[in-house]
C-alpha cells in the first residue's frame, strides 16, 4: 500500500483586544506587582477580576488589593513543557487561591517534580524581571514556607500612571495532517499534473478533492477517476483585502470550479482574466508552474460558457 503523507502544519493569527476599566487594571496592577481582584455584591473577590459577576451578571467594578501569597487547590503535572509556556523545565499547572480571593488563579509552579508538589502548599508569586503589563509579569509560582493566614483585601483606585489599555495575544495551533489515503492519492497525482477524484459505487457521483466516503451515501470510496483538466466556474468571490505573506495583488478571484467529470466543485484562484470580467459559467484550465505539486490558478479557456443547467447543481 502506498504511504499515507503527513506534514507538520501551524495555523496563527494575532488577536489583538482593548481593555475595559477592569482588565487595565488588573494587568497595569501586574506591571507595579499588584494583584488585584473585584468585590461582587455578595462580598466574594475575583480573581483574576471580571467585569460582570458571573452568578448575577451584576456589573462589578470595585476593585480590591489582594496578597502575592496563596494556596494550591489542585494541579496536575507538565513533563513536557512546549513551546512559549511559562517555563522550559517540568512543571506543575496549579490554581492558586491568592490570600484573599475567593476564586483561583491558574498559572506555571515552578518545582523540582511532582512529589514536591500538593494540594494545600503554599506558594507565592515570582515576578517577572521585566514587566510589561500582561499575565507573563507573573513568571510562575514559587513553594513558600510562609502560613497561610488569612488576610483581608483592601480596597484599591485602580488607578496607575500610564494604563495597560490593549493587549495582543497570539494564538497559535502547531498540529501533524495526515490527509488519509484517498487525499494522499489525490495529491500525488497533482505532482504529476493529473487530478484523480473517487466514484461512489451506489450513486456513482465522482467527488473531487476524493473523501475516501461518500458524503451522501455513506459508504466507502474506491474507484479512482481521472477528471478534467478544464471546468466550468459555478461561482466565485472578490478579494479586495491583501492576505500576510501572500504575493497576490488584490483584488483577485477566488472560484468554485467543477472539473468536467467531476460532481463536486474544488476552490482555486482564477488569474488571466481582469477580475470584474469572471463570471459564471466561464470555462478555464489549470496552469501548473515550474516544479509546482498544484496549479498555481486557472485561466479562460477560449471557449463560449457553460449552460447553466449543465452546472446549476454544483454551485
């Protein structure tokens, strides 16, 4: 049997937010090492603070000093930290019970292994050397020899000079892809400039890019199809926005093509044409570049359009 690919895959994005009075707070109190939290209605503290009080959805803004002291309620262990996590060393994940909070934080304990870690222990804050304004000022959490009585929170303005009003948080998703062997057959055959898509045996529908099942019938796919090359446009967007890293000019065209023989429309770039004259129905042919495991996009064939009965279907 041929080998199934796998490639590694990182899908990321910025994520960038303002800050309401709340959360500048608390994260411009991180700066100052200052952990502060907010008193609902009932007298409960929060932290970290929220705006709204979860069990009344009361708007809360009082905002209270609590210690950098506290207590583990539970944890689990991280042998093996990955990339940008608190620390690059085992670790345990632990929610902290800062010394007066009602509510627990979650955050990185550094610790020599999990035997060195309970539910109970003490720990204590261990401030980043540079500050920033964001949960990354606390470092981690250190053990803390210190007992654990109770200590009141103490009103605080909330004010600081020069407030954390915004944020960005990256987000990121490193994950292996292994498309199957229907798809592997597919892509291969795209190296060989050949597209190849597979017949359901009940309603004998060739599905382009292959599934390995049938969507509709739900039985497993076998028979391999040669389709195309050409197709027929059966709808298609205008991209008016420039993608990061992507060398494309807007505004360009992105369409679903149905290759002939195919019943089911694929997506690809529609170039060699200006964007405003693509329509519906036009016929186009992929171009393939040098070395290239893909069409690079596809481009009018000459011929007169498609009917739209012939393709109606498909959109």
């Amino acid at each position: 049997m041929p080998e199934v690919l796998r490639a590694p895959l990182v899908v990321e994005f910025p994520f960038t937010r303002s800050l309401g009075p709340v959360q500048s707070a608390f994260l411009t109190g991180l700066r100052e090492r200052t952990v502060l939290g907010v008193k609902t209605g009932d007298g409960r503290t929060l932290v970290p603070p929220v705006e709204y009080d979860p069990a009344t959805a009361e708007e809360i803004r009082d905002l209270v000093e609590v210690g950098d002291t506290g207590t583990v309620t539970t944890w689990a262990w991280n042998h093996e930290p990955r990339r940008a996590q608190p620390l690059g060393t085992p670790f345990a994940w632990v929610l902290v019970k800062l010394d007066g909070a009602d509510t627990a934080l979650l955050h990185a304990l550094d610790a020599p292994g999990p035997d060195a870690v309970r539910t109970g222990m003490r720990v204590r804050i261990r401030w980043a050397a540079e500050r920033v304004g964001a949960i990354t000022d606390i470092a981690c959490f250190e053990p803390y020899d210190g007992d654990g009585a109770p200590q009141e929170s103490a009103p605080h303005s909330g004010e600081f000079t020069d407030p954390v009003t915004g944020i960005g948080a990256p987000a990121r998703l490193d994950y292996t892809y292994a498309p199957g062997r229907a798809q592997t057959a597919y892509i291969n055959a795209l190296s060989e400039q050949r597209t190849v898509g597979e017949r359901c045996p009940a309603c004998r529908k060739v599905y382009v890019p292959p599934r390995g099942a049938c969507p509709t019938c739900g039985v497993a796919t076998a028979e391999r199809v040669e389709v195309g090359p050409r197709g027929t446009v059966t709808t298609y967007c205008i991209v008016n926005i420039k993608a990061k890293n992507l060398d494309i000019e807007v505004p360009y065209v992105y369409a679903h093509i149905a290759l002939d023989g195919a019943d089911l429309a694929l997506h690809a770039r529609i170039a060699g044409i200006p964007y405003d004259e693509v329509r519906m129905g036009l016929r186009v042919e992929p171009v393939w570049t040098e070395g290239g495991r893909f069409p690079d996009h596809y481009r009018p064939t000459g011929e007169p359009d498609a009917d739209y009965d012939t393709y109606k279907e498909l959109i």
